[in-house]
C-alpha cells in the first residue's frame, strides 16, 4: 500500500504598508487609522510580487490598514476579503500615547510600574496567546486554500510573534531586531498541517526607504 503525499499549501503572511499617523502615536486597535499613500503604493508592490502565483484565499485583520492592504491583492486574484478577528494587532497599554524615546510615556514614573514584565508581558497581550491565535488563523487560511496558497494581512507584533512560535524560540525579544518590515511577506509553506519551511521577503523595500514610519519605528 502506497501512503499518499501531504497536500503543499503556502500561507503568506504579510504586514500592512505604512499607516498615516501625524501625531506619532501608538494606533493599536484604535480605528481609522489608515494606509498612507506609500503605504498603498507598499501594499500594491506586494500584491505585484505574488502576480501569477496560485493565491486562492484572502483573509485579513479586521483594522482598516490591513484591509486596505488587502485591497490590491483582491484586485490582482479576484478574491474577496475575508475578516478574521485572530489577525488583528496586539491589545497594549500604551495604545493612543506617544511613545517616542524621550518625550513619550515611557518617561512618566507613573507608566513604570506597568513595564515590570517583559516577558509576558505585563504592558499588553500576553505573547503566548498572540501566537496561539495566529497559528489558528494560519491553520485555518491553510484549510481554506489546500493545495494552493493564502494571503493573510496582520500586524508586525502578531506576525514576528507568529514566526517564533513556529520556530520554536522563546516569545519574550528585543522589538528592535524583528525581521517584519512594512509590507513584507512571511511565508510558511505545510506538507498536511505542519509547518516544513518559513521564508521571509519585502517586495517594498524600495519604499520602505522611502518611509518615515520605518525610520522612526512607529509601525505595527
């Protein structure tokens, strides 16, 4: 008897373009926070890159930056978009304050006490429950587009939180060193339901560059 091979399915997870934020806050979860227009020139770049691959499935974060991500690449496969709730941002403290070094919250006493548990954390989402409804929301993008692939938009905290989680490293980590820019793809490619390989892209690099929310680190 000759065991049958596991189904390939590649589900990209790619993180939404730069956000218009004036006021250099933490968005969060806030609404109406929404695509600048590079971030809309990120997103088509990435719907552009995926041209011509098998892209059965859409789904997204339900925050409007995601959404409009999604957008171009609705446009390009023909797809609706579906919402799933397991994509959206973290929850966090500080969301609505600035947090800039210097002359954000971090530098009022009164928001110290809520910083005291990086590992957690204590100032937002635990990360543990981050990557365990992502990894839902992975599996069952995966389900939706068996045999061939799947685009989910989300948020850099859930999808850098994600990737480790699949890797098997610690969640706890320097937000400075995750490899999650503006409208880059993470893409995890599963024979059945396992995970056998994780590949990393940024299809808008050449605008990144061009952005002030990558070089200020205000993105989520």
């Amino acid at each position: 008897m000759t065991l049958s091979e596991p189904t390939k399915t590649t589900v990209h997870v790619l993180r939404h373009g730069e956000v218009f934020n004036p006021g250099k806050i933490l968005y969060g979860r806030l609404p109406d926070f929404h695509l600048s227009e590079l971030g809309h020139q990120m997103a088509k770049a990435a719907a552009e890159v995926l041209a011509g691959r098998d892209i059965t499935h859409l789904v997204s974060s339900p925050l409007e930056r995601a959404q409009e991500t999604a957008a171009p690449f609705a446009a390009e496969f023909k797809l609706d978009i579906t919402t799933d709730v397991r994509l959206i941002e973290s929850a966090n403290y500080f969301e609505g304050k600035k947090v800039s070094v210097g002359d954000g919250a971090f530098s009022n006493p009164r928001h110290w006490w809520v910083l005291r548990d990086p590992i957690t954390p204590s100032w937002g989402e635990a990360y543990l429950v981050i990557a365990q409804r992502m990894f839902e929301a992975v599996q069952a993008a995966r389900v939706a587009a068996e045999g061939h692939e799947a685009v989910c938009v989300s948020h850099q905290l859930p999808v850098w939180t994600l990737r480790r989680y699949i890797e098997g490293k610690r969640l706890w980590h320097d937000p400075r060193k995750r490899e999650c820019g503006l409208a880059s793809l993470t893409s995890f490619r599963f024979e059945g339901a396992k995970v056998v390989g994780v590949d990393y892209s940024e299809p808008a690099a050449h605008l990144v560059a061009m952005s002030a929310t990558a070089k200020t680190a205000k993105g989520a």
